[in-house]
C-alpha cells in the first residue's frame, strides 16, 4: 500500500539536500511524520494546505518502513499513517507536483 506525504518546495529541497528529514514543522513538533492514505490525501489538503503553493506530493510503501510506521486515530478516528523516524530519500517511490487551480491545490486522481 502507498501511503503519501505533501511537501512544501522548501521542505522537499530539504530532503533532497540532506537525503533524510524529520519533515515540516509540524512533523518535528509532534515527533513524527505525518503521512495520509490515497482515501485521507484530498481532505488533508484542504485541511493543512489550502492557502500554501508550489506543493509536491510523495509516495512512500507502506511496508519498505517496517515497525516505524504506526496506524494511529486523528480526524474522526480515522486511522492515520505516522513515521516514528526521519523520512529519507531512499524511502521515496516517486513525486509529483501537485497541480493547482483558482481555489488552491488539487488532489491528484488515480492514486491506489
């Protein structure tokens, strides 16, 4: 299963750089990597990034981060993926910009 994780341009250049990230702010407050399945991605981007651009999304296998990933309830005990470790580049299946229109970004179609 992929599981998905938005970045800012910023926080993409990041990991580039560095090959490993604790994420975006967020992320390294609540110490760990918040991550949405294809069902949770659109509504957590209107949620956390309605008013951000130049946004890129990443897919990540489910099972390549073994016991660091827990499914754990947030919005209306939906379970949700986080990462107890920093996110690396290796752990990246693909990216993809995230496309945008007059109300902001748009979730990508066709995602497992």
């Amino acid at each position: 299963m992929l599981i998905y994780k938005i970045f800012r341009a910023t926080e993409w250049a990041e990991l580039t750089n560095s090959g490993a990230t604790g994420g975006a702010p967020v992320d390294i407050a609540d110490g760990f990597v918040h991550f949405s399945t294809a069902a949770q991605l659109s509504v957590t981007l209107r949620r956390h990034f309605a008013d951000d651009r130049e946004l890129v999304l990443l897919a990540v296998d489910a099972d390549s981060v073994g016991d660091d990933l827990r499914w754990e309830p947030s919005r209306g005990g939906d379970l949700f993926p986080h990462l107890y470790r920093n996110l690396t580049l290796a752990d990246v299946l693909w990216v993809r910009q995230i496309q945008e229109d007059a109300t902001g970004p748009i979730c990508p179609e066709g995602l497992e």
